[in-house]
C-alpha cells in the first residue's frame, strides 16, 4: 500500500514540475498512462 501511494506521489511530482509534461498533451496522457501503470504494478508485486 505505501508502494503505490509514494508511486502517485512520485507521479504527480513529476507531471507538475518537469517541463517534459507541459505543452504537449500526447507526451503528458503517455506519461501519466505510464505512471499509472506502473502502480498497478507495483501492487502485483508481492
């Protein structure tokens, strides 16, 4: 549970502070499908 939690946190970090995420909707939907997944797999992992 505190994976995914510091996973959305991260995530969230990122799209509101790196320049990458701003002005370009395909890069941002990509990269929070991308963070999204990646907290889905961190709950699998046991």
């Amino acid at each position: 549970m505190v994976k995914i939690i510091k996973a959305g946190l991260i995530s969230a970090y990122i799209i509101k502070t790196l320049y990458f995420g701003r002005h370009s909707t395909d890069r941002e939907v990509a990269l929070m499908m991308l963070m999204a997944y990646l907290s889905y797999m961190l709950a699998e992992v046991p």
